[in-house]
C-alpha cells in the first residue's frame, strides 16, 4: 500500500521567526551574505562561492545575457537558459565573460585614414567616446594613436579631413606593457589623469584597454562576481538530452557552473549525464543537480560521482501548475525542512557539506528569509527577476502599469520538452506544465535587489547572526494559525490608495 506521510505539505508563508539576541555592535552593514555554491570537502574551502544568495532561474524569460551581467555585478549568478540551440546559450555565456572588468578587447577601433565624419558615426553607433586607431582598423593591430570625441569639433573642423591629423598620435599617448597587473593599469591611469589606458605587446600591437570608468564601477559594486581573469561569473543551464555536445562547449566559452534545469532530477538519466560530465572533466566543474523534493532524492544525487549543489522544489513556482497537471510536487516548505535534515545528517556522517538551492514559489521578500533560515544556501528565482528592466523581454503597457511577459519553461511558448521528457523520446509535449503571463515592471535589478538584501540582514540581525551559517544555526520558526496570518496585516485602520497587488514587498504574487 502506498506511504502516507504524516506531515503535512508546506509552503514558506506559514511560517515565522522568533528574534533572537541582538547584540549592540551589530548592523546590517556587518552582516556578510556570502553562501557557498560548490560542495565542501572536508577541511577544504568551497570551489566556487556567491556573494549574495541568490540565483536566477534557468528560463528564457528571465537568464539573457543582460540580466546575467546585472546580476553577477550585484554579487549574484545567473543560469543561462538551455532551451535554445547550443551555438546561441554559448554567445550569451561569451558576451557575459567579455563584459568589462579589467582589460577588455577593444570594441571600436579605427584607421589614421578614415574620416572624422566615419569615425563620429563609429561613435554614434557604438557609445564608446575613446577609438583606438591600429594600423589595419582591428583590435590587435600596430598601433598608431588614440582619437576621442575631444579632438575635433563637429562644427567646426572639417569632417573629411582624416583622423591622423586629428589623433593623439602614439609617442604622446600613455600606454601599458602586456603583463601589466591591473592594479598598475589603473596606477597609471591615476597618476596621468586619463581615463583609457592602451596596454601593448612588445611589437606595438595593441591587446586590451583599460578604463577608469570600469574601475570606478568596480569600486561601486564591491561584492560583483568575478573569476580569475576579472571576468564576470555566469552559469549554464543544461538538460539531459544533449549535453555530451553542450557541456564541452559551454566549458570552453568560460561558463563558471553548470546547471542542470530538470523539473524531475531524481532520475538516472541526471546521474548518467552527470557521470559523463565528471569523467570527462574531473572533479573542478562545479555541477548543480536536481530538482528533488525529498531526502531520498538527495542521497541519489549526492552519491558517487557526486555534485556540487541540490536544487529543491517541484511545483511551487509562481508560473507552475505540475502539481495540478499531474499530482507530484510537494509544499517548499516541507520540501525544504527534508533535505535539509538530511543534507546534515550527510554532513555529520562524511564532513562534506553540499549547499542547497531553494528553487522556485518566493512570493516576497519574508520567503527568501524564511527560506535561507531553513537551510537554503541560496535562492533561485524566475518571477523576481522577470519583472527587472534587465530581463530579456520587452516592456508593455497594460491599462497604463508596465508589465512584462513571463513564461514558464513548461508552456508551449518556451518549447522546453527535454526539462519535462519522462524518457518517452517522444520530443514534444503532450500537455502543459507551466502557463504564460505577464508580471509588473518594478525597476532596476539593482534597485529591487538592494532592498530585499537590506531585508535579509536586517531579520539576520533580529536574530544575532552575522553569517549565513549562524542564521541557519540560531533560527527558531514557529508555524502560524490563519488567525495569526490575519493579525500580521494592518488591523482596524484606513489606509488610502495603497495597492497591495503591487506594493513592493508583494511582488504581485498570483500563485
Ligand atoms: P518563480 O521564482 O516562482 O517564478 O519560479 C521559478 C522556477 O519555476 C524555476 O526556477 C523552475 O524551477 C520552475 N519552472 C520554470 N518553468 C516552469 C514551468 O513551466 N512549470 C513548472 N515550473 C517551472
């Protein structure tokens, strides 16, 4: 006969937090969000860590190149969406590791005989004020000198006249020597008052830029992602299906964490593709496994050759009807408090620690806490990013308010069958697990981020917990009744205009 759990299925809202000590040196400010994202050995520390807890959902609405950038510069990650061909998710994960940071290959570049008129429409089209000039037009040409927009005047000069009589040719420009340190680009830089700085090899070819503007960005996003090379971090998305042709690729275009997007990761196809990744580049890629629900769907994905990171949830998200579709899921909430006992129990018995993403169904900003202070490492969302300007998806006006569409990886629209395939090979859908819709536009990722971060620390102080470790360590929850559900809100008072649909501590949640 089948096995009634006792415990009933939960979801995050019928939760609570009882404070805790707060001790009189604590701020929000001293409150450090870093989570691990890699499986811990014993003694060692974590390959690959985040510097905000929290992910971006592997969804074509929601991980586009722009959004994955914004992210990583906020201290996040981003999983490039796999449900598109692989030659596409690959640009996207190149154009993120070329974004910036450092020494960048010159995107706009000239010859001493173009005309000024030429180049200014370079610099129209382009953005970039600051034009190498290389003796054939190309980023690692001979290079000849350097023309800004301040060395000529529309107006004034002759816009046919060529850019060597108008370039600060290269005996007058300040230059770096390829092997320069970052560090002493940006000295240079600063002692010389400039704001681009050419870096050379030895036979005068030019290599990279370096900008002030970039350090200056750098010294405002102090927690943004970075790898070994100054790039920005990003994930990849990838299925069970094509991964043998995806993976080496995604490797190669520099993607920091591979991400398996399963709606189902309790399944031996996973373990096969995840046995193939790791034989075939051994133990540093970190991989990220799942979704499961349950603590038997954590022993399977942690065993031999073991991953780096367990997503957990089915059914919870806010564009998601698995659960009425075909009855398997399970309350995030209940979901969550199951591995997680059993992720320590792991722990306890092998010392490796395997952070756990929770994935899906955060309806507000209270979720995400209750979430990490039940164990999650980090949080993976698709809504809460949806709605950001920096999501891949046009804004549309609906009745005067901004929305955005937002879809589901399970609707016809994303086409997305190797998340869902049941290993029928029948490689379509027979029916839909996730729906189509639309979510307001509320601002910047930036905007949006810093005050649901401000949130998390400030409860983490309620508690005296400086880390994410000690949240989790010193949280008590207490379920709520209906009752007290009610009581949390405001009681017997007026309050005009307020639109609680869209006020910001509600994102609009329909689910
Ligand atoms: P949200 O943050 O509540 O919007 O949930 C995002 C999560 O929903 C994703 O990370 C996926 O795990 C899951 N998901 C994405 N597309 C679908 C779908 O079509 N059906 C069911 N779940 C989905």
């Amino acid at each position: 006969m089948a096995t009634i759990i006792s415990d009933t299925s939960r979801t995050f809202s019928e939760y609570l937090l009882i404070p805790r000590l707060t001790r009189k040196n604590q701020g929000t400010e001293s409150v450090d969000l870093r989570s691990p994202l890699s499986a811990i050995e014993p003694n060692q520390l974590p390959r690959f860590s985040l510097n905000i807890p929290v992910v971006s959902a592997c969804m074509q609405s929601v991980s586009g190149t722009s959004l994955s950038i914004a992210l990583a510069r906020q201290g996040g990650l981003s999983m490039v969406f796999c449900s598109q061909p692989i030659d596409s998710q690959v640009e996207m994960v190149r154009m993120v590791k070329s974004h910036k940071a450092g020494f960048v290959t010159s995107a706009s570049n000239t010859t001493a005989d173009t005309s000024l008129a030429d180049v200014m429409q370079l610099m129209r089209e382009s953005g970039h004020s600051t034009v190498p000039v290389t003796d054939d037009g190309t980023a690692t040409g001979k290079f000849l000198g350097l023309i800004t927009d301040q060395d000529f005047w529309e107006f004034e000069d002759d816009l046919e006249n060529k850019v060597g009589e108008h370039m600060t040719p290269i005996d007058n420009v300040i230059y770096g020597v390829d092997g320069i340190s970052l560090r002493e680009a940006n000295n240079l830089l600063h002692k010389h008052k400039k704001d681009c700085l050419p870096v050379l090899d030895a036979a005068g070819n030019l290599t990279s830029l370096v900008f002030k503007k970039d350090y200056v960005d750098h010294r405002r996003h102090p927690l943004e992602m970075l790898d070994d090379s100054k790039r920005l971090c990003v994930g990849a998305a990838v299925n069970t299906h094509d991964y043998k042709e995806r993976v080496p690729e995604l490797i190669a275009a520099g993607a920091d964490v591979i991400c398996f997007d399963s709606s189902d990761g309790f399944t031996e196809y996973q373990m096969e593709a995840i046995t193939w990744i790791r034989t075939n580049f051994g133990p540093e890629i970190v991989i990220g496994g799942g979704n499961i629900v349950s603590a038997e769907g954590f022993d399977f994905l942690v065993g031999d050759p073991g991953i780096d990171f367990v997503k957990v949830g089915m059914g919870g998200g806010s564009i998601c009807i698995t659960r009425e579709q075909k009855g398997v899921g399970r309350g995030q909430a209940s979901a969550l408090l199951d591995v997680v006992q059993r992720r320590d129990e792991y722990f306890s018995k092998t010392g490796r620690y395997i952070p756990l993403c929770s994935d899906g169904g955060l309806a507000n900003d209270t979720q995400i806490v209750i979430a990490l202070a039940m164990g999650a490492d980090f949080v993976m969302m698709g809504r809460y990013f949806a709605m950001t300007e920096e999501s891949p998806t046009p804004k549309t006006s609906i009745d005067g308010q901004m929305y955005k569409p937002y879809w589901g990886e399970g609707t016809h629209r994303a086409q997305n069958w190797q998340r869902y395939d049941d290993g029928m090979s029948s490689r379509k859908m027979m029916f839909e697990e996730g729906i189509d819709a639309y979510v307001p536009l509320v601002g910047s990722l930036s905007e949006v981020l810093e005050t649901t971060l401000y949130k998390v620390r400030s409860t983490m102080v309620n508690l005296g917990a400086n880390s994410l470790a000690d949240f989790r360590e010193s949280a008590v929850l207490t379920r709520v009744s209906e009752q007290s559900v009610v009581e949390a809100g405001t009681s017997s008072v007026f309050q005009f205009s307020r639109n609680r649909e869209f006020d910001d501590s509600d994102w609009g949640n329909t689910g």
